[in-house]
C-alpha cells in the first residue's frame, strides 16, 4: 500500500515544482549579489568589511538554495515510489503538513532533530 493518495502526490509533485521555480529564480538573484565585492577605494573601510561579511552571507545562502534545488530535483523522482512519505530513517509516516513544506527531506521531525 502507498504511504501516500495519488492525489496527496500530485499534491506533492506541484509543491516541489514550485519550490524548484522559486529556488531558481533566488539563485539568480543570489549570483548577482554575490559576484564581486567594490574596490577598496569606492568605498569606506567599514563598508567594504560590511560588504564583505555580506558576502560570505549571500554566499553561504548561495549554497544552501543551490544544495536544496539539487534535492529538490532529485525528490521529485521519489514521489511515486510507495514507501514516499515514510521517514527514510524510522519508517513512521511524515506529517503531511511537513511534506509539502519540506518535500526534500525525507526524515520525520524526531529523525531530523
Ligand atoms: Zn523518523
């Protein structure tokens, strides 16, 4: 028996589809903030530190959003499998709330804790 309706997986796929559109479009938006930091002389010295921990922010965000898309793209092949919506780790159900907000993770709250 399916964890999961085919209904809750179409549910489901259309959750990862939009999230994979979303995480694209930052990823764009992440690249271009974090393509260069100014020049020392266009401006301050403080700024230019602040522009620089700035960075290893958008960097580090930059990352996680291209390491969540990579999953994300690789879920979406999961959702028909029968056991999809059982934690990979327990093999309790996941709360379904928790699937469509976190589709890529395929651990339950206790297992991911
Ligand atoms: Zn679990």
């Amino acid at each position: 028996m399916p964890v999961l309706s085919d209904k809750q997986k179409e549910q489901v796929r259309k959750k990862i589809n939009e999230q994979i559109h979303e995480s694209e479009k930052e990823l764009i938006i992440l690249k271009e903030v974090t393509a260069a930091v100014a020049p020392d002389n266009s401006i301050g010295r403080i700024s230019r530190m602040d522009a620089i921990n700035n960075k290893s922010v958008n960097d580090a965000a930059y990352l996680n959003t291209r390491n969540r898309l990579k999953q994300l793209k690789n879920v979406i092949d999961k959702v028909d499998e029968d056991n999809f919506g059982n934690c990979v780790r327990c093999g309790h159900p996941i709360a379904f709330e928790r699937i469509l907000i976190m589709p890529e993770k395929r651990v339950c709250v206790n297992c991911s804790r």
